[in-house]
C-alpha cells in the first residue's frame, strides 16, 4: 500500500526529515518520534485537502515538501491553541 506515491516505511523517514525541518524551521523542540508524526501527518491533511482543490502531487520531493508546509502548519495552530 502506498501513502502519496511512496511505500509506508519512505513515509516515515520522509515523514520525520519533514517534521525535523519544519522543527528547525518554526524554532521548536518536539522530538524524534513527534517529528515523524507531524510530518506525516501534516503531509496527509495538506495532501487532502490539495487533493480536494484538484492538485495532488505524488513522489518522495511532493511527500517532502508537502509534509514540511503540513507540519510547519500543525506546529503554528498547536501555538495558537496553548496561547
């Protein structure tokens, strides 16, 4: 089964490189394990809901770069909702 065109165990290690560099980027501290949770995470919501306006994108890079921009997401409504 894949997830966005890569097999379950690309997702998590894509998945955790995204959520890493969404960490580094929002100036967080989050862990290894959230890291990969919210890059996968944030890649499948994003990924929903650009499939829903007609855009998917498929492929390692689409699943990296979607899952950074999900992430990066998450953590800044996560810092809304604790403020």
């Amino acid at each position: 089964m894949d997830v966005n065109g890569v097999g379950w165990l690309a997702a998590i290690i894509i998945g955790g490189i995204a959520g890493w560099l969404a960490e580094q980027f929002m100036k967080s501290n989050m862990g290894l394990l959230m890291n990969i949770v919210l890059g996968i995470v944030g890649a499948v919501v994003l990924n929903a809901i650009l499939a829903a306006l007609n855009m998917g994108f498929t492929g390692w890079l689409a699943y990296l770069i979607i899952g950074f921009v999900g992430a990066c997401i998450l953590i800044a409504l996560g810092r809304m909702v604790r403020r």
